[in-house]
C-alpha cells in the first residue's frame, strides 16, 4: 500500500476508484465501503483510493476544543486501512483554505484535478465543501455529464444498529468495550511511550508499565481495570495478556492526573523507552480507593484471576483432510498467516497421499490428528473434536482461504451474545472472488418444504457480492465450509449425525439448536474464499444422493410429526420433478441417485425415528428459548425460482433483505 501526504507528489493514478471520508476507527461499516472500493477498482482495472484528512476536520477547525477524542490516530488508522487491502492512502491536509472551497471547487479543482476518478464511492450521508453544502445529490451532476460514477453506500448495520464512529466512541464513554470491538470488527486500541514510574507496583508484586500517549486526542477509556493484550514489537503479531489500569490511583497517589499502567502477565524484559500498543478486550470494574497496600494487593490478585479467565477464550481451527495434499499446500498458509492465536489442527482420514507427511515437513507448529480412516466430513470431525478441547471450534474445509482479521469479528459477536450457538463468515468463491459461493454464501435459509438455499445462492444462481448483503443477520443455518460453534454446545448436542458421511449434516444441527432457542448468524465482516467441489463435483452422483436422502433425514428428525404427514409425500413429488430435470439434461446418474436416496430413507426410517426421539430428549433438557424460525421462508423456494423466476434471494421479499 502507497501513502501520500503531499499533494503535490501524488502520482497519475490509473482508473482510480475512489472513496473519502475521516474514517475514524476504521471500523466494519468502513470495512464493507472499502470492500466494495476493492472490487469496484479490480472491475475498472484501476486502483483503490482511501481519501482522509489530517487532521481531522474538527481538530483543525477547533483546535482548542479538546473535548473531541479520535477512535484512532492517524498512524493507526493507516495501519488498519493497509489491512484492509486498499493500494493507495492519500492524507489531505486540511487546512482552512481547504475548509473553504465551495462545493464545486471541492470537485473540479480538488477531486478531478489530483485524481480523474472514474467512480465515487461515498456513504449515504456524505458532505463536503464550505459548511457543508456538498451532498450526493450535487455529484449526480457530475455523473449525469459522464465525468465519473457514484455508488451510494448505505448505512452499515451490525445487529440492527447503524455502525458509526460516534456509537463507538460512545460505548467506549460508558466501559462497553464487546459493543465498541464488536462494532469496530477489531479490538479497540492505543499506542504509547512506556516511561519511569514510581515503581510502586514493583513493592507488592505486580509491575506495571506506565504508558504515555502523546496524542491529547486520542481517546482512552474511563477509569478503570481491564482485560487487554498488548503487542511490545510493533513488528510482531504475537500479543502478551496483560492487567490494565486507567485511573488516578487514589489508594497510593493524590495528584490527580490519570496513570495509565499495565501489567504483563507473562512478559520477562525491559520496556522503557518502548512503544508499546496495547488492546482492550473487555471491562472488569471501576476504580475505587483501598484501605491500604495490602488491601491493594489482594484486590489485583482477584482482579489477576478474573482477567485471566477472561482471556482464556480457547480457539481451535480443525481442517479435516482426506486425499487433498494439493489443497494443504494451496489453502493452509492463510490460515497459519491470519488465525493469530488459535490452534490449528489438520484432522486425516486416513489419506493415502502424503498429506501428513507434507504436514510434517512444512507445517510443524500445525497440529495434525491422525484418524487412520476414511469416516467421512460429519464422523470424522465427531472423531476429532472429541480430543479437542476448546472453547469455540472453528470448522473448515481445506479448500478455503482466508482473510486477515477473519476471526475475530465472528468471536467477538459470538462472546458478547451466548444465545448466537453457530456463526459463520461470508463465503465467496475462491476461483470468481467478487461472487458468492454456492457452499453458505452470505448464510444458509430454508423454505417451508425443508430446502436449503443461501443469502446470495439460489440453488445454482450464485449472485455478484456487490456488498447487498454486508449486514450481519440471523439465519438458519451456517455453512461446514467455515462453521463457528461453541464447543460445549457441539458436544451436548451431540455433534454431527454420522450416519450423514457428508452434506446436510451442518443443516441438522443448526435445526436442532434452533429448537433449543439458540441463534445461527452470518457475519460478513469475516470473509472466506472457497474453492468449492474440490472434493467432490456439485452435481456428481455421489453427492445427489447425499444430498437428498440427508435431506430427508433431516426433515424426519426435526419437523413436527404433524406436518411430517403431508410433507413427505409432498418432498417425493418435488424429488420426482428434479429428476425430471436431470432428465431433460441428460444426467440420467443423477435421478438413479435419487431414486436410490429415497430407497435409503425408508430402509432407515426407524433407525432415524429413534434419533429423533433422543434429539427431542437433548433439545427439551438444553432449551433456553421457543423454536427459533428465523431464516425460515414461509413459502417454496422451488416455486419462487422456477415458476416465479426469481434468481436473487432479495427478491424474495420485494427487493428487501
């Protein structure tokens, strides 16, 4: 990424697409513009161009008003943009000749002049020029006259609330630190000198490094003691946990000025002089006067204990792998480059290719469970995961590559909400990266007749990511490909139903949690690629049959008995016209594999019944909720597709997600 902070050095920049805007924070309704800003650039075989100002508007407007804090400096909101993946940040100085350029001035002289855009990127609620008398309505001008396109971006959402800067300083006001990282799609953080103390903590057993932030407009949260991580190289990924003071240290001190301290729980070295960077992660409680040093003590030591658990959050990523080396070496370095503090663990199923002895040779820090044998996607990870302990399994296919930054987004949502049980990212296609991919896309829905499709996948109409479905919803369910659930609920629930081997196993599980009252979220502030049928073809027979007899399966173990009467027989018709289809495309393989799926049902009808019974027991004995439907369309999606025409999965519901 190229960082300009002269305008008089900028260079002629190649079908530039740009956006602009202070972007504060960076935070994960930026994260969406500037995804569509990348794709958009990539279309127009341009560049991607982030336009922010330094000093913010504000700053250099009221330069006594040091009331106004920044969610980010400068250095780090570069730091975070670069992250994002934008080729170009231009830092405009904004001075107060710049401040009065007329709207028009702003465009032609500013915007047209320095940078020929063949397309604007905008928010919604976008101003610009002398108080503020630019809008988008007054770039339409300039569109309609074939000077550049505008893409309007409306306002972000994150569990229905409009993500801004200012929320997130808000919740930072009042200690809401899950809100605040939730709506940023990363921990909130600052940076600072690390200088001498009066070494106080050293005397009681806990030192601390006092902090100096030189920025007077850099926000630091309230007074207070916090779980937090903090990064001594700023060349180095790894985090060490540490107790976080902010506060006036009324027990020891009566100055009065604040002292921001941290104590590194397993850090040996010196530290003056450093820069460190330091991550808050959640709010333990307020500062308060002690008796004395003693009482000081035993008050950090409970503090020491609570934080601890707090950052114990376990994550474990389990690829399960048969026969697929080639993607090992293809997929495996995103996800040791970009899964931070996660174990990964490469389950085998018994490969006859050299997949563990490649693991071995190249990736020792990777886990690898040898399963000795083929079990199948839905035993093999009930195999695996029963020797794996964690908090939070991350399941995923070994033909996917991710994403920097793709975790924690989907963690932090599922830590602060214990009701969501399953999340899962957005999931694009690895070989055609600006559309959705046909295993999850934007998160799993099925219709009232029991067949699954996506947000952005209509059986086999993958839509273009043109960023419609960027807000994070509820669900039904959550595609195998890359599936979060909380460990403890995978286990009680009793996991995968084996008896699947493959396909609509992720399905059933979402179901039956979704009995208990639990939630299925899709977050598309995390981002996957897939390659898809890389282990098996999407309408090879193998997979038809799967297919649709778990599907059945499905429907027998988790429907009321009521609708079970008619929805049966009613699922055989409509099986029966699919294979009139496969007919007309001459797959006649494909309509044995579903004669021979329903074939497979009957045989297991009891066996399946008995399952059912005993998941009705689980659901009854785990239930914190009624029945959650959301995510279930109320009509036949095989009607709305193929008699109504309808291809985009907004369509549906009158153009509205």
């Amino acid at each position: 990424m190229r960082v300009f902070t002269d305008l008089k050095q900028l260079p002629a920049f190649r079908n530039a697409v740009l956006t602009i805007g202070s972007f504060d924070g960076v935070h994960a309704g930026h994260c969406r513009i500037l995804e569509r800003v990348r794709a958009l650039a990539q279309n127009h075989h341009g560049e991607s161009i982030v336009l922010t100002f330094e000093p913010h508007p504000r700053v250099a407007l009221h330069p006594d008003d040091t009331s106004f804090k920044l969610i980010t400096t400068s250095a780090e909101k570069i730091r975070l943009l670069e992250q994002c993946g934008v080729d170009n940040v231009v830092l405009v100085p904004f001075t107060g000749d710049f401040s009065r350029l007329t709207a028009q001035e702003y465009v032609e002289d500013f915007l047209i002049r320095h940078f020929q855009p063949v397309c604007l990127v905008i928010g919604y609620d976008h101003r610009f020029g002398a108080n503020r008398s630019g809008d988008i309505t007054f770039l339409r001008q300039y569109e309609a006259d074939g000077r550049f396109s505008i893409v309007e971006i409306p306002a972000q959402e994150v569990d229905d609330m409009a993500v801004s800067s200012t929320k997130i300083r808000k919740a930072l006001e009042v200690c809401d630190i899950s809100l605040a990282n939730r709506l940023l799609g990363h921990p909130f953080s600052f940076a600072g000198t690390v200088v001498v103390g009066d070494r106080i903590g050293r005397t009681i057993g806990f030192p601390t490094a006092n902090i100096q932030v030189d920025d007077p407009h850099k926000l630091i949260p309230p007074n207070g003691i916090y779980a937090a991580r903090v990064r001594v190289n700023p060349a180095d990924k790894n985090r060490v946990g540490a107790m976080l003071y902010i506060g006036r240290r009324p027990t020891v001190a009566n100055s009065g000025k604040v002292s921001i301290e941290a104590h590194l729980l397993d850090f040996t070295g010196e530290l003056y002089g450093k820069n460190i960077e330091v991550e808050v992660l959640d709010f333990i409680r307020a500062d308060k006067k002690l008796d004395d040093l003693d009482a000081l003590r035993t008050q950090i030591e409970a503090d020491k204990v609570e934080i601890l658990r707090r950052l114990q959050t376990r994550v474990a990523v389990v690829i399960l792998n048969f026969n697929t080396r080639k993607h090992l070496q293809t997929f495996l370095p995103s996800v040791v480059a970009n899964s931070p503090g996660a174990r990964i663990i490469v389950a085998d199923n018994g490969s006859p290719d050299d997949s563990v002895a490649f693991l071995q040779a190249h990736y020792p820090d990777v886990e690898v469970l040898d399963l000795k044998k083929n079990h199948g996607f839905a035993q093999g990870y009930n195999e695996a995961l029963a020797r794996v302990e964690s908090d939070f399994y991350v399941i995923l296919n070994s033909d996917v590559e991710v994403c920097p930054g793709w975790l924690e987004p989907v963690l932090a949502a599922m830590q602060a909400n214990p009701k969501i049980a399953i999340a899962q990212p957005k999931i694009l296609a690895w070989s055609e990266k600006q559309r959705f991919e046909y295993a999850g896309a934007a998160g799993g829905w099925i219709d009232y007749l029991g067949y699954p499709f996506c947000r952005g996948r209509i059986f086999s109409q993958n839509e273009v990511d043109e960023g419609q479905y960027d807000t994070p919803q509820e669900c039904f369910w959550a595609a195998g490909a890359a599936f979060f659930i909380r460990a403890e609920l995978y286990h009680a629930f009793g996991g995968f139903d084996g008896d699947y081997f493959a396909h609509n196993e992720e399905i059933d599980l979402c179901w039956r949690l979704k009995r208990a009252g639990y939630s299925i979220w899709n977050f598309p502030q995390s981002v996957v690629f897939h390659l898809g049928g890389g282990t098996l073809e999407y309408e090879n027979p193998r997979k038809v049959f799967l297919n649709f007899r778990n599907s059945l399966f499905t429907l027998l173990k988790n429907e009321p008995a009521g609708k079970l009467l008619w929805l049966i027989p009613a699922r055989f018709l409509l099986d029966g016209l699919a294979g009139v289809r496969f007919f007309l495309k001459g797959q006649f393989r494909a309509i044995w594999a579903i004669v021979r799926a329903h074939f497979s049902f009957y045989q297991n009808f009891g066996h399946t019944l008995r399952k059912r019974r005993e998941g009705n027991r689980i659901v009854e004995s785990r239930r914190i909720g009624p029945n959650n439907t959301r995510g279930m369309y109320r009509g036949s999606i095989v009607f709305a597709h193929y008699a109504r025409r309808i291809k985009r999965f907004s369509d549906l519901f009158g153009g509205r997600q």
